[in-house]
C-alpha cells in the first residue's frame, strides 16, 4: 500500500495497530514530520509480521542529506507512556526510525534495515523506565540511544551492524537542565560503524549543562569498530572544536566485561574520556575491558579531566 500521507493519531488510550502487510513509503520532496505520529497515546499496543518500507535513498540521491533536509521520520510515540512496540520490520527511513518519548514502554523482537549513512537512527528514546530488548538494527548512525530526561532504561539483546553506538546524548547548543541516570546496557554485539558507545555533547561553544549519571555498559562485543569506548565533552562531527564553557557532569559510568576490537586507524582510541577543565568526570570504572585493534595497530587509550578505576591512564578519584 502506497503512502503520500502523514498519519496522526492524537490521545488515543487501550489501542492495537498491527501491521502483517508491506506498507512502501512514496517519494514525496514536500512530505516532512513524521509518517506515523501517536501523541498523548496510554497503554498502545503497535505490533505486526509485516514491514513499512520508508524508501529513504530517494530523499538522499547520492548519499547526499542535504537534498531534502526536512525529510520525514518513519514512526514517533510522543508523550506516550505504556506502549508495547514489537514485530514490524523498518527499512530505510528517510531519517530517523523510531522515537519514543514517555515512560514504561517497551519496544522488542523486531529488527531495523537501512543504508549505511548519517541521520538514519534506529531507536531514540527518553523518558523513565523505558526498556528495549531483543532488536537488531543495521545503519549508518544511532543503533539504540537514550535521550534526556531520562530516569531508568534498560537495554538488552541487541545487535548493531554498521551503527554508530549504543549512546547517550547527544547534547548540545547550550542545552540546559540535562538529566540522565540509571541507564543499563548488557549484551549486546556491534560489527563495524563509528561508535559502539559514546557518551556525547555537540559541542557549538557552549557546552550544556546537568548530569549524567549512574550508567553501566556491560557484557559488550565489538568487531571493527572505529570508537568502542568514547565520553566526551568534544564531539564535533562536522567541524573542528571550538573553546568551550559549561557544566555537564558525567559520573559513576561503568564499563563491564567489553571485549573486542577497534579499527585499523592508528589514530584512533580504543578508550578515549574527554572532560571539560574543571568538571571532571568521576568515577569512571572500568572492569574486565579487554580491547584490541585489527590487524594488531598499537592500542591508544586518552584521557583528560577525568578520574576512576581500571585503566593505568586513568587517576583516582579523591
């Protein structure tokens, strides 16, 4: 069934929506927002054997994401609380896949396909007591991320394939009141892609300002990734770091039982903890985290700003 229209659904309580055909997304320059929005919705059931095809290499002729810029989302849960997602496959949204914003949900069994470049993430959630299991996603950007506010998530059996992270954040452009804690990831698998996890700020000059605590990585597998572990107050995908100010406070993050391998470039850290002078990041724990890289490049752990356990590099705290 073809599709030229965003769909909508506001304030709707005690509903299913299953999904057990091919939905095909058609090309449209003008379409933007996202193609199925459900806001305000309690106790939703959206679930399926079926896939909705988002066709996004005709938003992005030649990998270029700047063709249509407003390009729509495939699916969006906001303000959502009590909301089961499961079973219906993803392919290739014109950006994003699935986002979620509420508390008590719970998205598993179901897998994400899409092209391997930018603004393709898989799942992005925030909220509190989100939980997230069972899913394979394969893209070029987030694999499963979690946003701010948030307050308890669990995530578990998940596989990312040429993603960019198992991540929280990012944050940025001045952004304030951040609040992330009690975040919890265990086995979980990651060949290839940029990031397996990365605890980021964009940094525009202005770095944003809170806390992040209180969250374990544990029982983790890389393969040929080119960032396994990164925390930092600079990333700067598409320009050089300017100075920064600010007063994010990343703290009692603890990295479990990580085994596996970085890619060839020698430039890059396995491990890599970068905090902003003057609020250093605490309690940085790293245990049984045994990495390598391929083809036997010499390992490179950085660290700055930063103090905990684990690491020869890295200092403890007072």
């Amino acid at each position: 069934m073809p599709s030229r229209q965003a769909v909508s659904f506001r304030k709707g309580n005690y509903f299913t929506m299953e999904i057990d055909g091919e939905l095909n997304l058609v090309f449209n320059p003008d379409l933007g927002g996202n193609i199925f929005l459900y806001d305000h919705c309690q106790h939703a059931v959206w679930k399926g054997t079926g896939a909705i095809h988002g066709n996004g290499h005709l938003w992005r002729p030649n990998n270029n994401l700047g063709a249509y810029p407003s390009r729509p989302r495939l699916l969006r849960f906001e303000n959502c609380n009590n909301v089961d997602v499961s079973g219906v496959t993803l392919y290739n949204a014109p950006m994003f896949h699935l986002v979620i914003i509420g508390n008590d949900n719970v998205v598993h069994d179901m897998k994400i396909v899409a092209d391997h470049i930018g603004e393709t993430d898989g799942i992005d959630i925030s909220g509190n007591n989100n939980y997230v299991h069972d899913v394979s996603v394969e893209n070029g950007d987030e694999c499963v991320t979690v946003k701010a506010p948030t307050d308890g998530f669990l995530a578990e059996n998940i596989q990312c394939f040429y993603s960019a992270g198992n991540n929280i954040g990012s944050f940025g452009k001045g952004a304030t009141g951040v609040s992330v804690q009690n975040v919890y990831y265990r086995n979980v698998t990651h060949y290839g892609g940029d990031g397996g996890i990365i605890l980021k700020v964009e940094n525009i000059g202005l770095v944003s300002s809170g806390v992040v605590q209180n969250a374990t990585y544990e029982d983790f597998k890389f393969t040929n990734v080119a960032h396994p572990i990164q925390i930092t107050d600079f990333w700067c995908p598409h320009e050089t770091c300017p100075n920064v100010t600010g007063d994010l406070v990343w703290k009692d993050i603890t990295f479990r039982r990580i085994t596996g391998t970085g890619d060839r470039n020698t430039k890059r850290p396995v491990v890599e903890v970068k905090c902003i002078t003057g609020y250093q990041c605490a309690g940085i724990v790293f245990e049984d985290v045994e990495l390598t890289k391929e083809g036997g490049v010499t390992l490179i752990v950085e660290i700055s700003n930063a103090c905990g356990d684990g690491l020869s590099e890295l200092d403890a705290c007072n």
